[in-house]
C-alpha cells in the first residue's frame, strides 16, 4: 500500500502562494503580492530559490554550484542566499542554518573569491510595487489615436516614475 | 544616424544568432551618451526589452550608475506589467462570469503572447475588445465588480458609442486602467475589423492560470501594424511588437495577411509596419514582402521620414503631418478621400471648451460649429498671428 506521507522538510523550501515569478535570461522577477513588493534576483540568487524545494539540503545546493553557476561549491555562498531569501519572505519556516552566528556577510564571501577574479555572488533588488497612478504610467510615446485630437492639444503623458528602492545586498 | 540611436537598435534587434554584438561593442567602445540613449528608449517605451539584451550581450559595457538607473525602472516597469496582467484576468473573469465574450489585444496579453514574459513589455493599460452591443451590458457587470467608467465630458454618456472607440475603466482599489473597446479603430479610422470576424477566427493564451481570447496571429499582426500606423509610427515598442511577432510566428500564413490587408485598404500600411521591422530590428521578410516594400515609393518614404525622427529624438510628426502621413499610407482613393472628410468634420466638430466658451440653448446647439471656427480662429491668432505681427513690428 502507497504511503501517502508527504516526505519530512529536510531542506528550505520556498514559498509558492502570493507571488508571481517570471524567469529571464539575466534575473528572476518576483512580484509579492502580500507584501506589494517586487524583487529583481540575480542568476545565483534565483538558482538557489529553485532548489528551496524542501528537500534539498545546503549541502547538495552548494555541490550543484558548479555546473549550474561556474561558483565554487560553498555552503557559504547557499547561506549568504538563504539569508537574503529569507530577508524578503520568500522561503517559508525556519532555515535552522541561519541561526549561527558564524554566517558570513557578503563582503567576507567577495573577499575570500577575490583570488579567482571575484565570482557573481547571491544579490537581490527590492522596491515597493507601485500603482500606476505612483509610476505615472502614461509614457510618452504616441498620442491620441488619428482623429482624435482637435485644437486644443494632443496631450503626451510623462515619463516613467521610479518605485521607492530599496536595495537588499547590492 | 546617430551613435545612440543605433546602440538603441541594434539592442532591439539583437538575437543569438545575429552579428549586432560586434556592432554593438563597437559602438561602446566608442563612447556614447548615455542620458540621451536612456531618453530614446524612455520616450519609445522600450527600456525593459533594450536593458535586457545590452545586459545579455555585453554586461560588461554599461556603467554602473547607468545599470543601476535602468534596473530601478525596469523593477518599475515589471511591476506595472506584472500588476496589469492581473488586472486583465480579473476583467476577463468579471466578463466570462457576465456571459460576455471577450478578446483581449495589446497590453500584457501582447507581453505573454510575443515576448513569454510580463516583464519585457511595457504596460500602461489593459485593452479588451467586446460586441458593441453587449458594451452597457459588460459596464454594468464591471460596475457592480468594484470598476468605473470615465465617461467623456460635454455630451451624453452612451453616445460615446457612434464618436470613439472605448471608454476607460479603473479599478479604484489600485487604479489600473483597463479600456473597454467596442471597435479597433476611431470611426473615421476606416479599418473595417469586426468583433465577430475577429472572434470567429480567435486564439487562445494562457495568463496566469486563465485561458484567454486572443486575435488569430495573422489578424493580430494587422492590427499591430494599424494601431502603428494609427500613431504616427511614433514609437519604437509597437514596431519591436511587430517585429517580435514575426520572429515567434515564422509560419505566419502571409497568403491570408496580404488578401486581408488588401481587402480591408491597409496594404500599405502593412507594408510600412514589415519594413519598419526589417529597417530598425533586422528582421527577415519574405522575399515577396520585402520585394513589394522596396518598390512601393510611399512606404520608403514614411519609413524614412519615422527613422529620422527616431535618431533626431522626435517622437510624432509636425501636427499637419500626422494626418497626411496618414492618408498617403493608405492605397485607395476612395479611403484616402473619406479620411479627407473625416479629418474635417474632426476638425469641426465642436468639444466641451466650445461649449463652455459659448453657451446656447439646445435649439441652437448646431451653431456650435460656428463657435468652434471663431474660438479656433481667435486661439491661433494669439497663438501665431500676435507674435508674428509683434516680429514684424520690431
């Protein structure tokens, strides 16, 4: 008889309600729609989200590293992203390798990988989402369809507006 | 053309295969400048596309504080993309649940369907399409759903219908705004695209877990190439819609394209779109197509004119401009004729400053136009004539 036990969490799992996630080649976009916020992670950053699938430990995370990133295979480098992640609500239940003291900041990682010509560690940018009425979202190209302006103008709405940032290790 | 301008396109056009990498290098190692590459691809709605493939290709050549100025609206942009999408499936779902049929054209459907992604298209609206008859039926279904129309100034609200060809509607808990269209065009536009032709020949896309109703592709790449030629070819996002479309489509049934366009009058404009795609992104184009481009004087022309524009930062032609490149895009007398008239009555046709500069009784109401004429006579002649006359003086 099947056993219908999900396996126990042995790994940081991520969260999956709330959010919109669209893959691009240099990043990843998470919109968070709890929090109306927008995230822009970098390739390591959105690897290390993909394998927060609750079974993954950290130490098979860092092995992965690589083949799929060229990095070095260190833990260091999955905590340094754990933390991050977790920093912006997007992994759910405790990472019990975040409570160390010992976590290395990102300075200390860029230092230790200086020797190899510095390697793309772990980064994510942050802003509030904001509403169009915040972005000003007319821009300015075109007008009003043919016909449809007369003497009083062809009005041109203004350009994009920028969403508060907030960067997150960047 | 110049350096910026080129940096911008060749950006655009950039794709695995292509040799525009080496362009592109070179172009930066020359030195450019960067505020007036960052105001082209502003002003043209393109900076998500454009950011992408100059990160893609050549990470190494942007300044920092550069990349950091286009990541900050991009994130702006991807966000409004991503918001707007939501929106769609929410005013999509309110309609099906009102047992109206939609289709949904430009926008993020456009972002999903072209580019795969929200992110890469810039959004600042939602446009969906439904029967002209069904229209106070779907705002009354949007009403009760939280949404409210804004309704033109100075006439009665349902004769919006004959004048125009959408109302806005916000949803007022974030402000998005959707435009509800019952026709694709102004109604002296004359493109004669129905809702049932359309509906008939319909696709469908997946956004967000919902199927959506789309225009085939052979009738959606007809109304990109309108709604550009409808703008003046004013911006370079509507022709990299156009040019993406004939990248993800290469099997784009042209037989049925051109025997549409010349049925419905907008060959030339057709003509205009493709070379605008081939001229500014590289695109490949049938020998056929390409062949008829090259031979048809007026659409070397427009092209040229729109190029010339884009490299001198220009955005839309001179005023008078604008509706004679309009009509000269356009093959037959009879349209070209009919644009003519409407242009006018356009023209003349008097709005709520006429009404508010004069004020008549309702018997009266049709010498509005003689209104129109003097306050028009009267506001170039502050505008133009004062000037010249103080010139002239001095």
């Amino acid at each position: 008889m099947a056993n219908s036990t999900p396996p126990p969490v042995q790994g940081p799992l991520a969260r999956y309600t709330d959010i919109t996630k669209e893959r691009l080649a240099t990043e990843t976009i998470i919109y968070d729609h709890e929090r109306h916020r927008v995230h822009c992670l970098n390739r390591v950053l959105a690897f290390v989200l993909e394998q927060c699938d609750g079974h993954t430990p950290v130490r098979l995370m860092a092995e992965r590293l690589p083949d799929a990133m060229k990095l070095p295979p260190d833990q260091d480098i999955i905590l340094l992203a754990l933390r991050q992640l977790n920093r912006i609500h997007l992994l759910t239940g405790e990472v019990p390798e975040l409570n160390s003291n010992t976590l290395p900041s990102r300075r200390e990682l860029a230092r230790r990988f200086a020797y190899v010509g510095g390697v793309m560690l772990p980064a994510v940018a942050s802003i509030v989402a904001p509403t169009p009425a915040m972005a000003g979202s007319r821009d300015t190209h075109g007008g009003p369809e043919n016909g449809d302006g007369n003497a009083n103008g062809d009005g041109n709405g203004n350009g994009n507006g920028n969403g508060n940032r907030n960067g997150n290790g960047k | 053309m110049t350096n910026e301008a080129l940096l911008v396109l060749r950006c655009l056009g950039i794709t695995d295969n292509s040799s525009s990498r080496v362009e592109i290098e070179s172009l930066l190692s020359a030195g450019v400048d960067w505020r007036r590459v960052l105001s082209l691809v502003r002003a043209n709605g393109v900076l998500p596309i454009f950011r992408e493939n100059l990160l893609r290709y050549c990470p190494h050549a942007v300044p920092r504080s550069i990349r950091a100025q286009m990541q900050a609206e991009f994130q702006t942009c991807a966000s409004l993309s991503i918001g707007y999408a939501h929106e769609l499936v929410r005013v999509i779902t309110c309609l099906q649940q009102g047992g109206i049929s939609a289709i949904a054209f430009k926008g993020p459907i456009l972002a999903q369907q072209l580019y795969g992604t929200f992110s890469l298209r810039q959004c600042r609206d939602v446009d969906i399409l439904i029967e002209k008859n069904r229209f106070r039926q779907a705002i009354d279904v949007l009403e009760s759903a939280g949404y409210t129309p804004v309704w033109p100034k100075g006439q009665p609200k349902w004769e919006i219908l004959g004048s125009d060809k959408h109302v806005s509607v916000f949803s007022r808990a974030r402000q998005y705004r959707v435009e509800l269209h019952w026709s694709l065009a102004m109604p002296e536009s004359e493109f004669p695209l129905k809702f049932d032709d359309l509906w008939s020949r319909r696709d469908a896309v997946h956004v967000l877990g919902t199927s959506i109703d789309v225009p085939s592709r052979e009738d959606l790449f007809l109304i990109l190439c309108f709604h550009l030629a409808a703008h003046w070819w004013a911006s370079l996002k509507w022709i990299c819609d156009i040019g993406e479309l004939l990248r993800r489509y290469p099997d784009l049934n042209w037989q049925v394209v051109v025997e549409r366009a010349r049925a419905w009058g907008c060959y030339r404009i057709m003509l205009t779109g493709v070379a605008l795609a081939r001229d500014t992104l590289a695109i490949d184009l049938p020998e056929q197509i390409d062949r008829a481009t090259k031979s048809d004087k007026a659409v070397i022309e427009i092209s040229n004119d729109v190029l010339c524009r884009f490299s001198a930062g220009a955005y839309a032609p001179h005023c008078i401009q604008k509706p004679l490149d309009y009509i000269r895009s356009r093959e037959r007398l009879g349209d070209r004729l009919r644009l003519i008239v409407n242009f006018i009555r356009c023209r003349l046709k008097p709005n709520e400053h006429d009404r508010e500069w004069v004020r008549l009784p309702d018997a009266l109401s049709c010498l509005y136009i003689l209104v129109r004429i003097v306050r028009i006579a009267r506001l170039r002649y502050k505008v133009s004539v004062i000037p010249l006359l103080k010139t002239i003086m001095s």
